[in-house]
C-alpha cells in the first residue's frame, strides 16, 4: 500500500512539474549582466501564471536612459500586447516576479519606463523570449 501510495504522489508530481514551461531571457545589450528566467504554467482555473526571477539586474535609475521601472510586458495570442506588471529591484542580487493572466500569451518581454501604468511599451527594451 505505501507503495502504492508513493508512486501515485509521485506521478502526480512528475505531472505537475511538467505543466510548466520554461525560457530562458537572451543576453542584453542594455543589462548584460543580467541572468533572467521566465517561468510559465497554467493553474487548476485554467489561467496562465507568469513567473520571472532575474539576477544581476542593475537599478533602472542606473542605466541610460534611466527609467524608474522595469515593466513587464506579454504578447497575447488575440489581445495584443499587455502590461502585465513591474519587476521591483531592491538590490542586485535577485529580483522576482510573479502574476496570473485570464489570457494565453507566447512572448514575453521587459522594458525600462519612466511611468508605471503604461498601456504600451514606449521604453527600451531590456530583453524578450518566446515559450
């Protein structure tokens, strides 16, 4: 029986991990020490969760142009690119991310803005990757 039971929690595990895809951020031209993951799955709701962890990112006050976000920006499959949120970083060190979407998205990309409640993107861009 424990055996039994143990392989079931761990198919469901398996099933659970694999749910998720992950992409790795290019290398950036602006923060090119910047080491940035994006991590997308769909919950049991059937909406898409959208993590990001970044390491190395400098301060966006500290690039040129400067900015006084990072905003995070998905292109959506029918609804067109949406600002979905800011990836705040406190220090250098390691800076996360993480928000639910009602809708499905293949791209997503970060940008440095000046504002933070921006309908489009009209900074530069930081880096972009495609699941």
């Amino acid at each position: 029986m424990k055996l039994f039971n143990y392989i079931l929690v761990l198919t469901l595990f398996v099933s659970l991990v694999s749910c998720a895809t992950t992409a790795k951020f290019p290398v950036s031209s602006v923060v090119p020490a910047a080491e940035i993951t994006a991590k997308k799955s769909t919950d049991a709701n059937k909406n898409n969760t959208l993590e990001i962890t970044a390491r190395n990112l400098a301060s966006p006050d500290r690039l040129v142009p400067s900015g006084s976000n990072y905003s995070i920006w998905v292109v959506s499959k029918g609804q067109g690119t949406k600002n979905v949120g800011q990836l705040l970083v406190s220090n250098g060190d390691k800076a996360t991310f993480k928000t639910t979407t009602a809708f499905d998205f293949d791209e997503v990309f970060i940008t440095v803005e000046n504002q933070s409640d921006l309908s489009y993107p009209t900074g530069v861009e930081i880096s972009r990757t495609k699941f």
